[in-house]
C-alpha cells in the first residue's frame, strides 16, 4: 500500500480536497498537511518520514519544504503538482485536476 502525503499553504482547500478524492482508493492510505503557520493540520517530520510519496501544490511549496525538512527528503518522492490557489474545496475543476495529474503520477511509481 503506498502512503501519499498531499500539501498545500494552509491546508484548508487543495491538499484536502485531494485526500478526499483518493481516500476511498484501496491500495492508498492518504494524508494532508499545510506548511503555513495556522494551517488546520501543520506539516511535520512524522507525517513526512510516514508517507512514501508527497504532491506538493505549488513550486513554492517544494521549496519551503525542501529547506524545512531536507534532512527527512532524502529517500522520497517529492513531486509538484502545479495547482495553483484559486480553487474552492472539492471544486469539480479541481477534482478533476487532481484525477488526471496525480492518477498519471502514481501509475509511474
């Protein structure tokens, strides 16, 4: 089972969004978290070091967490999704986003 971490700023929109759309997949386990500061479910090195591939939303995000956390990235798969914030939580264009460039990835890994 491959355990997928999905981050976004504030974790509050896309990063939930998307461990709401592939919850239900049988051969995920799915978390979300926020780098910001206040973020409803903040980042942290156990969520990191658990989870076997991480989607960050933004280029910005891959660097924040790669300076923040380099130390724990050093076997993981850090790839970016390119969504950027100006969508609503579980906004069908952004579901469907999320469906088609994650689903691809995954069938890589």
């Amino acid at each position: 089972m491959k355990k997928v971490l999905f981050v976004c700023s504030q974790n509050r929109l896309r990063s939930p969004t998307a461990e709401h759309v592939f919850a239900s997949r049988a051969n995920l386990e799915v978390a979300s978290a926020g780098l910001n500061n206040g973020a409803d479910v903040p980042i942290s090195v156990e969520l990191i070091e658990w989870a076997d591939i991480i989607f960050v939303m933004e280029k910005t995000h891959r660097n924040k967490l790669s300076k923040k956390f380099k130390a724990h990235l050093k076997n993981k798969r850090l790839i970016c999704l390119d969504i950027p914030d100006e969508y609503e939580y579980m906004e069908p264009k952004l579901v469907k986003m999320l469906e088609q460039r994650v689903e691809r990835l995954l069938g890589n890994y």
